[in-house]
C-alpha cells in the first residue's frame, strides 16, 4: 500500500513565500488540534495498512506451520509458471496506461484550459469526470456490455475491427489495452480536475510575460505551464502507479463474465488471491504481495524524485 | 488532499479489500489449534456430539427448495439455512470459506452444498495440518444400504482412496439430444456413432447450411466430446497423482472432429448461454452432445432456445467404431458434503440423506436427474408423463452408468484450463489437433502447482 505523498500548493511567479516555522506566530493549542485531526487518520492507517503489512512480512518469512522459512517462499512463487507472465502483463498495463495517462490528462486539461467559453469547460470537466463517479467495479460491469459485440451500444465499431464476439475481443493480446482503456475512462477525470486546478495556480502575470515577449499558445504549454505541472504530473505518476501494480478488479470480473478465457491469475495480485484462497498457501500470497510493494517502492521513489515532489519552493 | 482521486483510491481499496481483509480476521482470529485428532469409530476424529442442537446447512439458490421441503417433513431437527453461491463458476466460495473456518478454529457450517465435483479432492485431505473438512461417510456415518442404492459410479467423484466423502445430488451424464422434428423435416437419420455423427455434420453444412449439430464454445467442452472418447487428459489415480496424456489416439480423433466440423460451421465455438447463441440458432439445433441438464436448461427453457413440447429427442451417447461400448462423458452434478467438524453429526447425516434420496425434494422439486436410483427411476417417469420429450428418456438413464471412470476429479479445475488455453488458442484460430499439446502443458503445470505429481 503506497501513502501519497505530501504536496506543497502550487506557487509560481508570486513572491516567494516559506511556510512559517512550527509554532512561529500560531495560536497556541493549533499543533494539538493538528494532533487530533490526524489521530483518526493515523489510528486506521496503523490497523488496516502496516499491522498487515507487518504481519505480510511475518508470513512470508515463514513456512505453513510458523516456522522460519528464509527466502523459500520468494523462490516458490517467483519459479511458479505463472508468475513471470503475470508480471508482463501487468508491466505491459502499466506502460500503455501511465503513458496515456499522461500524454492524454494533460494535453486534454491544457485544451480545457484555454477555452474561453466558461460554459463551454464547466461542462466540459463535468463531462470528463463523470465516468470517474462510478464506483471501480460497476464501471467494469458496464464495460462488459461495451465490450460484447452482441449488446455494446458501439458493436458497429467492433465489428468494424473484425470482432465478432465478446471472446474475440477479450483475446490475451488485446487485454493490456483493454484494462488501460477501461483504467483510463473511470481515473483520467478527476484528475483532468486536479491539472485544470493546478493550471489556474499558474499566476496570470507569468503567461502575461510570455506573451509580450511574443510567444505563442503552443510555446506558452510547452515551456511554461509544462514545467510548471511538473509536480502534479510526478504526483498523479505516484498515486496512479500504486493503483496499476495492484490491477485486480477489471481482470477478476472479466475472468468471472467471460467463464475463465481470461485467466484467473492474469495479475500478480490475482496471482496472491489464488494463492491464498486456491491453494490454501498464505505464505506465498504474502510473498507476492512483498515484492509487488518493493516495486511500487522504487518506482514511486523514481517518480518522486524525478518530479521534485518532496522540493519546497 | 482536496479533490483527491476517489476512483483510484476506491479500486485499489477493493483490490486489497478481500487480502486485507482476510489479514486483519486472521490477525485478531489468530490461528487455530494445531493438535491432531485421533480418528473416531466412523473414520474421523469427531467433536463432542450434541443431539439437541442446531445445524447449519449451506445451499445455492436453486437448493433453498431442499432445505424448505426438509424443514417439511422433519419440524423437529432445527436448522438454519444459509445462502451461498454454490462455488459455482470457479468462484471457488465453498474451499476459501472452510480454510478461513480452518484457520479461526470454528464456523464450520454441518452440512455444504456445492455445485463442483471437485471439492472432495480437497475436502477429503488434511490441509496445512488441519483436520480435513468432510467426514468419512462410508464407515458407518450413512447406511451402507442407502449408499448402495446410489446410480452406479455416481459417486466416483465423492471417492477419493477408496472412502466416499460426499453424497451426489444430482448426475449430468452427456446424451445425444436432438430434435425429431427438424431431423424429420430434413430427411437425417439419428447417428449410431461418432464417425456418423461427422458424415452427418459434413453433409449438413452443404446442404442446410446455418443448422448445428452441436456446440464446442463452453469451457466444458473436453468433458463432451473429449472424455467421451477416453481421452486420458485428465485421469486422476490417486489423492495427488494424475496421468495426462494428450497425444493419444483416442484425444486426437476426437479433436480432429471438432476441427472439421468448426470448420464447416456446424459445430460453432459459441457458449450456450450467450444471447449471441439464443440469437442465431434458435429453431436452428439439429442436434446437440451435452449433460443432462440441458433439457431444463436450454431446451425447455423460454429464456434460452425454448424448444415447444414434443419435438426433443433423445439419443444414447455414441460410440466410437470399433470400441466394445459407449462411454460418455459428465459436465456437473452437485454434491452434499457433512462436516467432520460437527457437533451434531446425527442431524447432519439424516439431513443430507434426505435431500439426496427423499421424493419429497428429488423427484417433487428436483430440475435435475437424481443421483439416488429409486429417485432416478420415478423422476424419469414424470419427466415422460409431463409429454415434453418426443422419445423415451430410456438413453438418459442408461448413460447415468456409462461415465467413463479414467477421467478424475481433481482439485484443479478442467473447465478453467480449456478456457484458459484452448478457448482463446481456438478463437486465435489455431486447430485443437494442434494444441493438444499445449493443452497438456497446461493441465501438467495446474496439476503441479495444487501439489499433483503427474505422470
């Protein structure tokens, strides 16, 4: 489980200004009230992510009757023959998906941006972060139905492609984009929302100067707001990444709807679930789940550092 | 964090729900006694009996019906029912929810419906030290008589090392289903075997194309066709020990037939429960291999092809030329497992015996064939008084015993791996003929991971 990082507001092109040392000019009694607020936050985070993660680490070090099993547990899964090709795919998912992420949250969030009409983008980010309202597996039962040439709303579009059933659609080559794309539909608007936000944070006075200085819609993105967003990027990079190496729901209920031809242990997390409840082997679920946190460790640790999350201006 | 990502937040919390969940239960449940029980007079270590309590038994939907007519006619025997789904469509409920049990040390429920066949494979067996969740029910628990009474080799999948551990529902023997007066209309004479079968496939794709003898797009597909033909891809001969051998003759001949007539169109790779099928070949099925249940499921069913009264025949399974007999094969069929856990173990067993052998639920309210044979018997006999089928019920009876036994019930599930491999291998356009042996790659590789050795 990943904890997002702290960000500090967005501040650029204004004064500079420092966040006022602990107790520097605060009312007294505002640091417990602090306390207090965090508490609850503090007291769930300790009983629903690291007591179980200590107790992951427990079981992973240990064989089925407690007692200390060394590395076993790690060479067991990682010699599974499922394991490697779960790690592809889910290495596969995340390339096409952060990559489109990316590209498409931004480019969309800067068109958004520089429309003038206010309707016209009030609407437009509604729009955009209506599909993100759905709660992570409904969503995915809807695209069940979009995705079955027999009942989609676009069966034209697939059949157009050359799908003429729900099974051709549903092929081991398609999957990556498959998830990417159902990922993308029910994530990329909230976080449309949050780069519209961040943009309006850029001051006026900076975009001003550019433009007297004659640079163009085009130059403004590119190297103003751009770098500017740079944070926010890195951040959504981080949050979005901790979602993807834990893909589960979206290859889960496709495995459930499609009677098994996509396979129950397509993710490594799924890979975990079989472990625990298919095979009865908590030990080697845990496994899974250890080294699946250590790699969202270092790529969040990447994305962090990279995108200057942790800097103060 | 104002304007936090709620989606990402809500699927990575569903995404771990289940794990965490099940970490924290285990967390404050800690784990369960470890001490081996020594066995009881009945073949298992048994808890202290109480006669006067309460049992709780675990149904699916369509088995509520069976506890109702229990609570019928035994006011007495208090029980509580719980829903569940039956561990159906590899959902795999039944096994996660007795390993939880397992490891807190308690909440086993008495009796279990399941809709698998192969849930003794695990139940039968001790678990990471755990006492093993079904009773031995052929050392004394039930009567040997009533056993006895049990359609020959209906309870091969409850069997495992010569015990039997649960009590079959319900059989799904494969049988020749088709329609008499389609077949009439167009002048075909029913197949005697496999070999016809395909001439009579081939000759229909040239000269009605459009109709199908058949279907081959179901997960249990191999358990139609290919364990019809004793295809040893699945021949499990010991509690962790099972044969596979894809490349035989009697695998290849029946691959090779599906292959031809995939390719002609008669044969579709199309499940029977798509909207797709409904839509296609509605008044269109010549004939059709498949289990038992089909005639309540497909056929007679207004939701599905909706075949009127009087046009559904029924042929014995077909053999191949030049095997001494036919065999056929078995997609399905609930069990009933008591657990070795309970405190009233009486009840349990008077409960179970009933729901597996009584009239008042087998032949009354059961939809599918009793696995109990003096239930068979009646139930087949108001199946033919209800003048739905156009021939005699004769052959469904007879295939009831013509289960080929070298086809096992494994912990690993068939149906998963053909849809896993062969379901997209197919599609992807590949001939069954040549994936056999990716087929026995995969099942060998499922079988070792769940601790088989395969030979």
């Amino acid at each position: 489980m990943t904890i997002a990082a702290p960000s500090d507001p967005l501040i650029a092109g204004a004064p500079e200004r420092r966040r006022p040392a602990p107790g520097n000019g605060r009312a007294p009694g505002s640091t417990r009230i602090g306390y207090v607020f965090v508490s609850l936050y503090a007291l769930l985070a300790v009983a629903f992510g690291v007591v179980p993660s200590l107790y992951a680490v427990l079981l992973a070090f240990t064989n089925g009757d407690g007692g200390f099993a060394g590395l076993g547990n790690f060479t067991k899964v990682v010699g599974d023959f499922r394991f490697w090709p779960a790690v592809l795919h889910v290495a596969v998912y995340l390339v096409i998906w952060l990559v489109m992420l990316v590209v498409l949250v931004v480019g969309l969030a800067l068109l958004v941006h520089a429309i003038r009409l206010r309707w016209a983008s009030t609407a437009l980010r509604f729009v955009y972060y209506l599909p993100g309202a759905l709660a992570g597996a409904s969503s995915v039962l809807l695209w069940l139905f979009v995705l079955d040439p027999t009942a989609s709303p676009v069966s034209g579009l697939l059949r157009a492609f050359g799908f003429d059933s729900f099974v051709a659609v549903i092929q081991p080559g398609h999957l990556p984009a498959i998830f990417a794309i159902i990922a993308f539909w029910t994530g990329a608007g909230g976080w449309i929302v949050i780069m519209y936000g961040a943009l309006n944070n850029i001051s006026t006075e900076v975009i001003e100067a550019a433009q007297v200085d004659g640079a163009g819609r085009v130059q403004i993105a590119l190297r103003i707001q751009l770098p500017l967003l740079r944070k926010w990027i890195a951040y959504m990079g981080v949050m979005s990444l901790a979602a993807g190496t834990q893909l589960f729901v979206e290859p889960q209920l496709l495995s459930q709807a499609s009677n098994a031809v996509v396979p129950n242990d397509y993710s490594l997390n799924q890979l975990a679930y079989q472990y625990a409840f298919q095979q009865n082997d908590f030990n080697g679920a845990a496994a899974i789940s250890l080294i699946l946190l250590v790699v969202a460790l270092l790529l969040s640790w990447v994305f962090v550092t990279r995108g200057g999350l942790f800097e103060r201006e | 964090m104002i304007g936090i990502n709620t989606a990402v937040r809500s699927r990575r919390r569903l995404a771990v729900a289940g794990l965490c969940a099940a970490t924290a239960f285990l967390v404050l449940a800690g784990c369960g006694s470890n001490t081996k029980a020594e066995d009881g007079p009945r073949g298992f270590p048994e808890a202290k009996q109480d006669a006067t309590s309460t049992i709780t038994v675990w149904v699916d939907a369509d088995r509520q019906a069976a506890a109702k007519a229990f609570q019928k006619a035994n006011p007495d025997t208090k029980i509580q029912v719980v829903a569940y789904d039956g561990s159906a469509n590899g959902s795999n409920s039944f096994r996660t929810k007795m390993q939880l049990f397992d490891r807190a040390g308690s909440g086993w429920p008495d009796v279990v419906f399941s809709t698998q066949n192969n849930d003794a494979a695990w139940a039968s067996q001790q678990s990471a030290g755990k006492q093993a969740f079904a009773a031995v029910l052929d050392k004394g628990l039930v009567p040997g008589d009533t056993l006895a009474k049990f359609t020959a080799g209906s309870l091969n999948p409850c069997t495992v090392d010569g015990k039997v551990y649960c009590l079959r529902n319900d059989l799904a023997q494969a049988v020749l289903w088709y329609n008499k007066k389609l077949m009439d209309q167009l002048g075909y004479a029913v197949p005697t075997t496999w070999e016809e079968y395909q001439a009579l496939g081939e000759k229909v794709a040239k000269q009605h194309p459009g109709y199908i003898i058949g279907t081959a797009g179901d997960a249990w597909t191999p358990e139609v066709f290919l364990w019809a033909s004793k295809c040893q891809a699945n021949d499990v001969t010991g509690p962790k020990a099972v044969t596979v051998k894809t490349d035989t003759t009697e695998c290849k001949r029946a691959a090779t037939m599906l292959d031809t007539l995939r390719g002609n169109g008669t044969v579709p790779v199309v499940s029977v429960f798509t909207p797709e099928f409904v839509k296609k070949y509605s008044g269109k099925v010549l004939m059709m291999p498949g289990p038992a249940w089909y005639a309540g499921a497909i056929f007679n069913n207004p939701q599905s092809l909706n075949v009127p009264a009087g046009q559904l025949g029924i042929a014995a399974p077909l053999p191949w030329k030049g095997d001494d007999k036919p065999v056929t094969g078995n997609v399905g069929g609930g069990t009933w497992f008591i657990s070795s856990h309970s405190k009233n173990l009486a009840a349990a067993e008077k409960f179970a015996e009933f729901v597996t052998t009584a009239d008042d639920y087998q032949v009354n309210v059961a939809p599918g064939y009793p696995a109990y044979a003096p239930a068979a018997e009646k139930w087949v006999a108001k199946q033919e008084s209800s003048k739905y089928f156009a021939t005699s019920l004769e052959p469904v009876v007879t295939a009831a015993s013509q289960v080929w036994d070298g086809w096992g019930y494994g912990i690993f599930s068939q149906e998963a791996i053909w849809a896993k491999t062969m379901t997209t291998g197919i599609t992807g356009g590949k001939s069954i003929v040549d994936l056999l042996p990716t087929w026995q790659q995969a099942i060998e590789n499922q079988a070792k991971v769940d601790g088989y050795s395969v030979s």
